[in-house]
C-alpha cells in the first residue's frame, strides 16, 4: 500500500517506532529487512520514530492530501484503474 501510495505521489507516513512488545516492529523491519534497505531515499515517505509524534504528523499530512481523497461510491479498484490509465496518458 505504500508503495502504491508513493507511485500515486501521495505522501505516505511509516510507523517506525519500536512498540516495546512485538520483535517485528516497523522499527526493525526498516532496519534490518534486505527489501527494504534504501527507501530513506525515496521521496514521499515520512518516518514517524518517535509515537508522540503521532498525531502531529498523521494531521500534517491529512491536510496535504484532503484535496486528494475520494468520497465517492466507486469501488477502490476503479480509482485504481483510472489512476493507471492516468499515469500512461501522460508519460
């Protein structure tokens, strides 16, 4: 989802903090997961490390892309499909 959010140029926010209760956190994943060395450099992505931040964050980002969400009935794949036939039209 992430990374679909990111082809989107949607900003995205990943949760990285460390629980404090599970071994797979976010924290660790980013860190030590192969598939996800080198994403830092990725334009789009926010990583929240530290959970106060939470919601200062969740909100910065909420207001950047109201513009952008969908109150619609059609279904996902829909938006999914007319972004993709966006995308090809213009590159």
């Amino acid at each position: 989802m992430a990374l679909e959010a990111l082809l989107m140029e949607r900003k995205v926010l990943l949760l990285v903090y460390d629980d404090g209760k599970n071994h797979t956190t976010l924290k660790n994943v980013f860190k030590y997961y192969e598939h996800f060395r080198g994403i830092e450099k990725l334009n789009g992505f926010v990583f929240l490390k530290d959970k106060s931040r939470l919601k200062k964050q969740f909100c910065d980002i909420y207001i950047n892309m109201s513009y952008f969400l969908f109150n619609d009935n059609r279904e996902y794949k829909q938006h999914l499909f007319d972004a993709i036939d966006y995308i090809i039209k213009s590159k």
